[in-house]
C-alpha cells in the first residue's frame, strides 16, 4: 500500500474543490460577542450565492442576525445528499468553546451557524460543564475547511507524524488509521486503546503530534482513577493522550473497561458513560497489562536517527482539527453504515480492524489495507492468548487428553504438565494445583475428588469435547495428528 495522492475518491468526493485560503474563518469578530443560545439561521438568511464563504464573525453577518458566527463553505463535486447536520464544540479565536451546527444546504455547500443548543431532531446539545484547566487546554476545531479524500488526509496526517515522530512506516501509518477513527469514536462499536512504548522523549514527540489529528484531544500526565472519573468523558468523548508509566490495577481495569461503549461509571454525584479513545505511554520497554484484545501496541524511537521537528505549530493544529471535522461531517453517515467485514483473524482482531477500517470513508482499498498491518498483531495476540494461564493449562489438559484412555486425570498432574509446558516455553512462573483447579473450573471444567489420590477430570467424551473446543478457542496448538477431534473430517 503507498501513500498517494493521485487517488480520486468515488463520485461522492471526486473532485472536491480545495478550500481558498480565505475560506478559513478569522474567528469572532472583535465586537460583537455573539451568544452560543443564537437561533440557527436559515438557509435564506444566508448572503451570497451559495458560493462564496461569508466569513466567521463578519461584522455585516453578526449585525444582521446577531445570531453570531455564520458561515457557508462551498463543496462543489461533493455528494451532499446523505449528509446529515450535527452539532460540534468549536473553539473561537478569542478561546470561547460554542457548539456549531454543520448542516448541508441545496447539496452545494454547507452551513456552519451557532448553533441553538439542540441537534435537528436530536437530543439537545450543549458544551459539556468542564473545569477551567479543561476548558483552556482542549484543542478544537474553529470550522469545517475541506480536505480531498480519505486517502489525501490519511496521508497527510502520515506525513505530520513522519516529520515530528520516530516511527517505522508500518505504525506510522497504524496510527494514522487510529487517529481519524477518533473522530467516530461515537458511532464505532469500539475504539482500541493505542499503547506506546520506546523512549521517553519519543513518545512525547508522538503525543503531542496526535494533538493535531485526534479528535477533542486532551493530554495527561500522571492520571489516576480519580482524574478520569472527573473528566466528563461520556459527555464530551475526547482523546485522552496519556503518560502514565505506572499503571495501577485499577487504573488497567479501568482503561480496559472504557474501550467499549454504553458501560457506566460512578464520578461521585452522578454516573456517566466511560468510553472515549485512549493512546496511553507505558514507558521504555514495559509489558503492559493491558489486554491485546482491546490495544494496539505501538513501539516509538528504536533504530531511527535522524532528528525531528519540534511538536506541530498551532496553525499546523487547527488546520489538521478543521479538515478532520469536515471528514467527520461528511462521513460519520458512512460510517455509521459501513460493511467493511474482516475474517481470518481472532475474533478480537477483527473488531478493531473493523473499527479502524469503517473510519475511511469511500475507499475500500485504503480501508483493507489495516488488516495487512493488524496481522503481527493478531500473531501476537494468539500467542499471547495461549500463553496465558487458562491457554497453558488447556494445553496441559489436551495432552492428557491423548495420552490417557477414558481414564482420569488428578489435578496435580495437569499442574505439573502445565509447569513442563511453562519452562520449556521459558516462563519461570510455577501453577499450583488449586490454581490449576481454578481455572478449570472458570472454564467450566469440573473436577471430582478421584478416590484417596486428590481432585481430577475423568476424561470421558463430554472431557474431550470441551478440552478440545477451548483449545481450539484459545489457539492451543494441535499437536497429535491422529486425534480426530483435532482434525475433524471436513464436511463436504
Ligand atoms: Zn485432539
């Protein structure tokens, strides 16, 4: 896969005009100090013809609608007709946050008015109570401003992270796909958590990169529980771009936890929803807690030499916020329908390419290319998987399986095979038989005490079925070739 630009995106985006300089807004004007209550304006309260852009926050504008901030983007080649208005937070060049409405007009342009506070036909929609730190610090975009296809603002948000960032091509371009699926994160079943080993200085380079390409994002040093429970996450759904090089358990719980939408979390007064995208600095070299099945693991720095740019300038920023908003607006419908379906992985793989892949919009090529990336993942992760403690002791319990004759098993025979298979894999740690008992039992294994010689498994049919349908669950590697409930006969 390379990173053209040649590429001309289906009818939909085909030739979208780029944007003029001065279709850039200039934020609110000095005087008037428009209200985020203004009524949405509309379409006939317009001037122009639908072609030109009225400026953010011109004087004339404001004095006759004194509905604030309106302006009128041009799109023309661009299929509006599934496009449907959304609410957006906005930050004004004086630092205000308002909620905007982006909305299409006669399929020729789009409108970006102050919005009342309510989506068309939605839930009403305000800026989120956020502390004063918060508020200042939050990076947003200041209007839609067009940006080509999928495919140009993919590679433009690889070439940012080229030049500030230490990172190999591969997770050069895995981040990129991440980063523009931040800004679906709402309409995606999920959004992977990106955790960032590699040198210190690196991973700063990259945080404050994705500042720029990641939607509504917020940097955080030394966050603990407390600190992500008094963000208004479920409200607000931002970014969270992390350095927390020690993680507690609860911490990990909790990162875990928020991958997925609709789980609710207590924040003292209230419960709200605890999901929002997540890329997280674990340090140097450290294996993270965190599951694989709902991170991406990113290694920063490594072999790379050459030096890097400073972080991205504010110009730089807004820049990147303001196209990516007009991305969201334009595909969040297509996101919301896509169909990209990925096989051949572990269950947990293939959702996260789904997610990754559903954020490029009107390019199935570019979509399918996050799996060719996601592959060392997914090896990984089913290493990973039967390398954990339920995979060893399948493993442990498989052969025994073989080997025994409609016999039985004592737990503490499964401990030590287990513990063999442990130390030949070069794992130093030791699984006691109540361990063991355990995890049989979680895996709905259920042993009986076997006479004077302790608790164990009869290996009876039902045994070997299970055995093996976990097995096959937990990637357990099939090593006895004339087991026949390994090798099932194919059905023709
Ligand atoms: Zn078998």
């Amino acid at each position: 896969m390379q990173e053209s630009n040649d590429y001309s995106v289906s009818q939909n985006n085909g030739g979208a005009k780029t944007e003029s300089p001065e279709a850039r807004p200039n934020g609110s004007s000095g005087t008037a100090q428009p209200s985020e209550e203004a009524p949405v304006l509309p379409p006939a309260a317009l001037r122009g013809n639908g072609d030109d852009l009225l400026a953010h926050g011109e004087s004339e504008t404001d004095s006759l609608h004194s509905g604030g901030p309106v302006a009128q983007i041009a799109t023309a080649g661009v299929d509006l007709s599934g496009v449907t208005p959304i609410s957006e937070l906005i930050r004004w060049a004086n630092g205000r946050i308002v909620t905007s409405r982006l909305a299409p007009y006669e399929n020729k342009s789009v409108i970006h008015a102050n919005s009342t506070g309510k989506t068309l036909n939605g839930p009403s929609y305000r800026v989120p109570p956020m502390s004063p730190g918060v508020y200042r610090s939050l990076v947003l975009p200041t209007a839609p401003k067009l940006f080509g296809s999928a495919r140009q603002l993919f590679s433009a948000i690889a070439e940012l992270l080229e030049k500030h960032v230490p990172l190999p091509k591969p997770e050069r371009s895995l981040v990129s796909y991440w980063a523009m699926a931040t800004w679906f994160a709402d309409v995606l079943q999920l959004c992977p958590t990106l955790v960032v080993t590699g040198s210190g200085s690196a991973a700063n380079l990259l945080l404050r990169t994705l500042v720029a390409v990641c939607r509504r994002p917020l940097l955080l040093a030394d966050a603990t529980a407390a600190t992500l429970r008094a963000l208004p996450l479920g409200e607000l759904l931002p970014t969270l771009l992390m350095r927390s090089p020690q993680l507690s358990k609860q911490m990990i719980a909790l990162l875990d936890d928020s991958t997925h939408p609709g789980y609710l979390v207590s924040s003292g007064k209230d419960f709200q929803q605890f999901y929002c995208p997540k890329c997280i600095y674990v340090g140097e070299d450290a294996t993270s807690h965190l599951k694989s099945s709902n991170s991406i693991r990113i290694h920063v720095g490594g072999s790379i030499t050459r030096s890097f740019s400073a972080p991205p300038t504010g110009d730089v920023i807004t820049d990147f916020q303001d196209r990516l908003l007009a991305y969201r607006f334009l595909g969040r419908n297509k996101v919301i329908s896509s169909n990209f379906h990925v096989s051949g992985f572990r269950p947990e793989t293939s959702a996260i390419a789904e997610a990754l892949g559903a954020a490029i919009v009107d390019d199935p090529e570019w979509q399918n290319g996050v799996t060719l990336l996601l592959k060392a993942h997914d090896e990984q992760s089913r290493v990973e998987h039967s390398s954990g403690t339920n995979g060893i002791v399948l493993r442990a319990l498989l052969f025994h399986c073989h080997e025994s004759n409609g016999e039985h098993v004592f737990v503490r025979e499964i401990a030590d095979t287990a513990n063999r298979i442990s130390s030949d894999d070069g794992e130093s740690g030791k699984l006691s038989s109540e361990k063991v008992g355990h995890v049989l039992r979680n895996l709905g294994l259920y042993t009986r005490r076997l006479g004077s010689g302790g608790r164990g498994l009869v290996i009876d049919k039902q045994t070997q079925m299970r055995t093996h349908r976990l097995s096959h669950a937990y990637d357990v590697p099939k090593t006895e070739p004339a087991c026949i409930l390994c090798h099932p006969p194919k059905a023709e």
